[in-house]
C-alpha cells in the first residue's frame, strides 16, 4: 500500500526527465509526496533493522544525521526530522507515533540520537533533484557536487529496484504486467541485465549500502554549501543593521522609525532562524558578532563626526567584517578533505568571475546574431526563495537610506553632510564617465562648495537646482544609449513638473519641500547614471562580438578548457585519456558505429542519385561542391572552402564525406548523446559540451517531442484509414492533427495521458463507431512509445535517419531529399521542417565544438583508431 502511494505521486527517475524545476520542485515538496515517502522510508527502516539484527556489522551513520539535524542540547527536539519530542504531560512522543509515557523525558537516560530516522524524507527526495535538475541545485561544479551526482545516480535505481520487488513480488512471481506504469520500463531494464534478480533481503542491503553513500557526500557538500549560505545571510543582516541604524539615528520616535524598525527586526529574526538551521549555534554567534560590530562601526563614527557606513558603498564598505572559519569544528566523524571550505576566498571569486566571462565568449559563438542587452546568460535558478526576501530587503534598505537623508535635511538646524557626500558621488561618477575634454566644465557646475553655499543660505533655490539637474540629464543623454532617451526624458519631464508643485509651496512647509525635491532629484539622476553605467558595459561587451566570433574566442576557449581539465591542446602523453575519460569514452563508442552510419548515407544517397530523371545531378540541381564536404556547416571564423578533389571531380562522380575525420564522429555523437533516454547531465556528457549542457537538454527535449508527435500522427493515421481515409481527405486530417498536437507539445509539463485524451478528440472528428476512446488511446500511445515496442523502434529509427542526413549533408538538395525520404517511411513528411531546424542546431553545435576542441578530438580520435587497427 505505501509503495502504491509512492508510485502515484509519479516520482521516478523517468517521469523527471521531462519535468521543468518549478514543476518538479513542486512535485517532491507537495505534502502528499513527503507524507508517502516519510511513510514508506520508515517502513523500509524498520524492515532492514529486522533483516539486518543478526550483522553487528551495520554502517553507524548517525553521526552524519547530525550534520543535517543538529540536536538540540537545551531540550528534546522540536524539528520534526525523527528525533524524540516531549509532549504538554512529560511524556516523549517518538516520530513513529509511540507514545513512551512513564519514562522521563532527559537525555541522559534516553538520547536524542537513538530515534533519528535513517533515511529523512527530504535528504531523499534531493536526489531526484540533483539528477533532474543539477544546474539549479548546484551554484558551482566542484568535487564535491560531481560525487553527489555519482552517488544520487546510484542510489536511485537501487531504490526504485527495491520499489518493483514490493510492487509486483520477487522475480519469481512476474507474471503479469508492473503495476506502477513509472516503474514498469525499468523493470524490464533490471531484469535485462540481471540486476533485478535479487531477493528482498538483499535488494535492501544494496539500497542501504547505496543510502549510506549518498549521505555521506550529501552531508559533505552540504557543509561547504551552507558556510558559503551561511555567509550571504549574514552580509544581508549586517547591511539591514547599518540601515536601520542610519534611518533611526538621532530622529524622533515616530510612527515611521517603529515600523521600519519592526521590519528589520521580523528580517533579522527570519535570517537568525535559517542561519540556525544552517550551522547551529556557532552560525548564530558569528551573526551576533557582524550586527555587534556593525553598532560599534555607527557609534565610533558618531563619536568621530564621520559620516555613517553606507551600506551602498563598494562591497568592501558593505561586506560582514566576520570572517568565517576555514573549517567547521567537530569534523572527526568525516574526511577533513570532503570538509574543509575554499581557503582563498578571492581564488574563488576569481575563478567564478572568469567562468562567467567563459560562457559569455561561448554564447557569442554560437549565437551569430547574439545580443548581449539580451543575454541571461549570468542568471542562476534560486530554488530557495532567497531572490524575493534580497529583493524585499533591498528595498527596504534604499527606502530607509533615502528617508535618512531626507529626516537629516529637515532637521533645525539641518545636517547637510549626507546630501553633500550624495553630490560628491554624483560628480565622481560622471567624471569617470565623460571624456577628458568635458571634465573641466562638469567640475565647474558640480561645485560641491557652491551648493553647500546655496544650502546653508537657506534660500531654497529651485532655479539653481533645477540647473544642475538638467545639467546632470544632459550628460546622462549624451553618455547613454538612443534607445533609452525618449523614457529619461519622460521620467524628467515629470520629475520636473514634481519639483514645480513642490516650489509652489510656502512658509515652513516650503523648507520641507524642498528638502524633498533635492532628495528626488538626486535619488532619480544616480538611479540614471547606474543605467548608463550598465548601457556603456553592454555596448563594450557588443562591441567586442565581433572579434569574438572569430579567431580570439577561439583561442580563449582553447585556453580556458585547457586550463580547467589540465590537459594541454599539444598533449601527445595520453593525458588526454586519463583527464577527458567521458570525451574518450563517447568518441570510442561513436567510432564502433561509424562504418554502418556510412553505409546507411552512401546507399540513401545512391538511391537519391538513381532517382534523379537521366541521373544528370547538375541539371537537376544536385548541391554544389561547396555543399558536399562532410556536412559541414559554414559558422563565423571559418570560411567554405572547396578542395581540389572537390574541383576536379566530375559532374557524375558521388561527393565523398569525410568519414575518416573527427568531425564526422562529432557530428555522429552529438546525435547520439540527444537521443539518449536518461536525463542529460555532467555527469553522462562529453567534458568539450559541458558549458552547453543547456543546449544539448533543449535538443534533447526536441528530440523526444518529435518521436511523440510521430507517434501520434501514427495512430491517427491508422484510425483514418481503418475508417477509409485517404487521399487529399487524408492528408487534411493529419494535418489539422499535427497543428493540434504540435500546440499542445510546446507545453513541456504535458504528461502523455493528456496527449491520448488529445488524440482521442481528434479521432472523434473521423465520425466513425471506431473513434477511438481516451482510455484506449492512451493505453496505446504509452506502449508505442515503449522502448521495446516495435512502433518506437521504428519511429526513433526514421528520426535517427532525417536528423543524421541533416547533419552530415547540410540543407542542401541531397540532405533535403533525405531527410524528406526517412520521414515518408512513417508518414511524417509534415514534420520536415521541425527536423531541419533540430538537424541545423545540432550541426551548429558539433561545428563549434570541432572549432574549439579539435586539437582533444583529433588526439582521442587517433587513439581510437589506433586502439581499433591494433584489435584487428
């Protein structure tokens, strides 16, 4: 019953593949998936506690369970994970639902430790995740995170082996078919290899041994992960502590100061309490100490009549003066190794500030119309909520620096100094902004000792003011982009009528007025400077694409991937192997296939020849020479070339592709790699695609939406005929079903049951007594798209065939005549052009790759062939 519960919250390492993260994020979290999994973990607990009572031996793991829950030494914990927790009567209440009245409730006669569960649900359900969606869950890729995966990848077949033995029995009792649909494929994989013939006992041993593992590295990243956590939520705090302490300072106890401090105060609280459950009470104390010492930073400026920290300042300003250990204490129960945090902090900035600058050159690469204004290419997936609470706690902290200000300028007498400091900013930054020629004059209007005069003249200037706005707009205008002048203008022009019903005030009320015009129209020029500063980035970035696209980034990532695997591109020692294992792995089984992917082109394409009227490949428009070098297709730095053989070669003789080169094997590979069933990660890619993992999951995604709208049109094909379809009528109707499917695949969260129900309505158009009905359809549609059903065999075989034809023989006539051919054999010639456009991507990506690694390929792919000729 609790595996049936388990397997209906569809779970599995099949159904995420094609889940988005919010969509699988929300899956696992969902409270009938946690209450399924809790139940039936501790089910599996108690179970392998039995089989295993008679082995001594058992692997003691509690003392990575701490590092995930951390006990609470004051009391019985209330944390809900599997420790014991005392009820309103003094009993203790075990997690499990025993009620263990009559014993006290102390941790001397009964530890905490005893009653943690062994596989907590949520460290389990993470797995999934990592696998599913390991860009999102790792903000780095070190040692650390590339054990996880291995030991993630690892646990969950053995789970979901154990899963099917409680489903449908032991392996003798398989006579009919799974009962979960999630399960039943893999099953079937199991038993192929005979790793699904253990008995219970033993399934349950393999599971724990795989669990202990997994724990093991889980805890191990989690460490460093919630140091670096850790860190960032304490920065945050200390910036909220110099806020509030700079809005409130010296003012008045007004309705506002209370609220502002009773925000920052629920703030500081919330942040108090994740640090808490991040690195216990040692994390709590160094948060302590940073909001100390930012107290003690305002009150010596206080006492020195220095100006407040602004939190705004440069981040060596605003950063957490608390520096965090290089190791947490109490490591003895783990490897030091697995422990220790990055010991040279700017290291790791650095190393994360050229990375980012790599994947930008890659993005230039292998987009030729890239846009940098556009570019997301920086942007991290926030599974945890934590971009929302640094946006809110952002605002709050410009809210209160402006009203700061604001409260300074209405004091009597008033305090001048930060609005000075705010036009001192203002002028550094145009200065670093304009040309050297505009200096001389921006010094002379930004005089910060004639506005100090004007302010202390108490004669609330508007005039003068308004000037050095429009002034300051001026050069805004002059340093940013056209595109955005109409909008500065807009937003003047009512900062400016603002500031005109502001001057029109009288009395005491005129100070105050005044006070906040100086306050917006400061507040809205930095606001424009900052966009400018971003704009004159962005056009120096764009600026440089070009050069970029060519030669340069090349070389840049040569560099670059050679210094991140530690494999020269001269390397002749065999570190090529040994530092690239999954690129020598892939190129060798690539170079297996080689000689029956020629001979399935050479025969198509002969077959094309023979077709032609009079076999005269010219007059019929046979692609030309240029077009017949390998499939290779022309991107930014490397021109079409034509070779002589190309030249001298006869109107009649075949256009030879390079099969022996290693641009063949990549254009080959990177077919393969998408057509894969598993979910594509680090972890199962090449290393030289790495930084496109992004790329090959979208072809991937592609790929599988082709094979079920193929499908589909399948069986929508057979009930029209069935029913006496054909001809034009025919074709009308597959096509009215192909717009149909193809709209509703665009959605990646549809699930195949609402493409049954989908092809189902369609076959209600046939007004025929055979429409077909949803639960047959459906019923038909899963076992087509069986890997061990014929329909699927054929289907991803045609697909296979167009894409391939499209990779290695360009879009050229040949490659077109073939593409269309291999879809005929399934009646999906309607899909041509969905396939050309994967077939192109996928070419462009082989292409740049072989621009960048070719050195690496040209080294394996030797070996290989070597390896191969020394076999024979």
């Amino acid at each position: 019953m609790l595996a049936q519960d388990f397997a209906a919250c569809n779970v599995s390492r099949q159904s995420i593949l094609s889940l988005p993260f919010e969509e699988l994020a929300g899956r696992i979290t969902s409270p009938t998936t946690l209450r399924s999994v809790k139940a039936l973990l501790a089910r599996i607990e108690s179970r392998f506690m039995l089989s295993s009572a008679s082995h001594p031996n058992i692997s003691k793991i509690d003392h990575l369970l701490n590092r995930i829950f951390p006990p609470n030494k004051r009391g019985p914990s209330r944390n809900g994970h599997g420790t014991m927790r005392t009820s309103v009567n003094g009993s203790i209440d075990s997690p499990r639902g025993r009620n263990l009245s009559g014993r006290k409730a102390t941790f001397c006669q009964r530890p905490v430790m005893k009653e943690r569960e062994r596989y907590p649900a949520r460290v389990f359900l993470c797995a999934y995740m990592i696998i599913g969606h390991p860009e999102a869950v790792f903000s780095s890729r070190g040692d650390h995170e590339s054990t996880l995966s291995e030991a993630a990848s690892k646990l969950l077949p053995e789970f979901e082996k154990l899963i099917t033995i409680i489903l449908d029995g032991p392996p003798s009792t398989y006579v009919t078919e799974p009962s979960s649909p999630s399960f039943g494929d893999q099953s079937k994989a199991l038993d192929a290899d005979g790793s699904g013939n253990k008995p219970f006992s033993a399934q349950l041993a393999e599971f724990d041994a795989a669990w202990c593992s997994y724990l093991y590295h889980f805890v191990a990243w989690k460490v460093q992960d919630a140091h670096v956590l850790e860190e960032d939520l304490i920065r945050v705090a200390y910036q909220l502590e110099l806020s509030m302490i700079q809005k409130c300072d010296g003012a008045d106890v007004t309705h506002d100061n209370q609220a502002i401090q009773k925000q920052v105060l629920e703030d500081q609280k919330l942040l108090r309490e994740r640090i808490l459950h991040l690195t216990g009470t040692e994390g709590v104390s160094r948060l302590e100490r940073a909001l100390f010492e930012a107290r003690n930073q305002c009150s010596e400026a206080r006492k020195n009549g220095h100006p407040l920290p602004s939190p705004f300042g440069s981040p060596q300003k605003a950063k957490s003066p608390v520096q965090s250990p290089r190791a947490f204490p109490d490591r003895s129960s783990l490897d030091p190794k697995e422990l220790l945090s990055p010991q040279e902090t700017p290291a790791v900035a650095q190393a994360a500030k050229y990375l980012d600058n790599e994947k930008l050159v890659n993005e230039m690469l292998h987009e030729p119309d890239y846009n940098f204004t556009d570019s997301k290419y920086c942007e991290k997936e926030n599974s945890d909520g934590m971009g929302e609470m640094h946006a809110h706690i952002r605002r709050i902290m410009e809210d209160a620096f402006w009203d700061g200000v604001l409260e300074g300028l209405e004091k009597v007498p008033p305090d001048y100094k930060r609005i000075i400091g705010l036009m001192q900013e203002l002028k550094q930054e145009l200065t670093n902004l304009v040309p050297d020629g505009w200096k001389q004059e921006l010094n002379e209007s930004l005089d910060e000792q004639i506005f100090l005069q004007v302010l202390e003249s108490s004669s609330q200037d508007y005039d003068y003011f308004r000037r050095l706005l429009d002034y300051a707009l001026d050069i805004v205008l002059k340093l940013g982009a056209p595109a955005r002048d109409d909008d500065a203008k807009t937003s003047h022009c009512s900062l400016v009528q603002e500031l005109s019903q502001i001057s029109s005030e009288m009395g005491e009320k005129s100070r105050k007025s005044f006070a906040l015009a100086l306050v917006k129209g400061l507040r809205f020029i930095l606001e424009q400077v900052q966009i400018v500063k971003a704009d004159i980035s962005a056009a120096r970035i764009q600026a440089l694409i070009p050069v970029i696209q060519g030669s340069a980034g090349v070389e840049y990532l040569q560099r670059a991937f050679s210094k991140r695997f530690s494999v020269p591109a001269g390397s002749i020692d065999g570190s090529c192997n040994s530092q690239l294992p999954k690129t020598a792995q892939w190129l060798a089984e690539v170079e297996l296939n080689v000689e029956e992917s020629k001979k399935e082109i050479e025969d198509s394409r002969s077959a094309f020849r023979a077709s032609i009227p009079g076999n005269n490949r010219t007059s019929a428009g046979f692609p030309l020479s240029t077009m017949r070098t390998g499939g290779g297709m022309a991107i930014v730095g490397v021109p079409a070339t034509t070779t002589a053989e190309d030249t001298s070669r006869g109107v009649g003789e075949p256009c030879a592709l390079k099969w022996h080169s290693y641009e063949a094997r990549v254009q080959l590979g990177v077919l393969n790699i998408i057509s894969r069933t598993q979910a594509l990660t680090e972890d199962n890619v090449p290393e030289t695609f790495h930084m496109n993992l992004h790329r090959l999951r979208k072809a991937q995604n592609e790929y599988q939406r082709l094979l079920i709208l193929t499908t589909g049109l399948l069986l929508l094909r057979q009930n029209a005929v069935a029913e006496g379809m054909s001809g034009t009528k025919l074709d009308e109707f597959l096509k009215m079903g192909k717009d149909r499917l193809d709209d509703k695949l665009k959605n990646e969260m549809i699930s195949l049951p609402k493409v049954g129900d989908i092809l189902a309505d369609i076959s209600l158009s046939l007004n025929s007594a055979v429409a077909t009905n949803s639960e047959l359809m459906i019923r038909m549609l899963v076992r087509s798209l069986s890997p061990d059903d014929a329909v699927f065999k054929r289907v991803s075989s045609v697909i296979h065939s167009a894409l391939k034809a499209r990779i290695l023989l360009g879009k050229g006539r040949e490659g077109g005549a073939l593409v269309n051919a291999a879809l005929q054999r399934v009646g999906a010639s309607c899909l041509e052009g969905a396939v050309v456009d994967l077939g192109s991507n996928l070419a462009r990506l082989a292409s740049v790759s072989c621009l960048i690694h070719g050195p690496w390929y040209t080294l394996l792919v030797s070996s290989n062939q070597h390896s191969m000729e020394t076999t024979d």
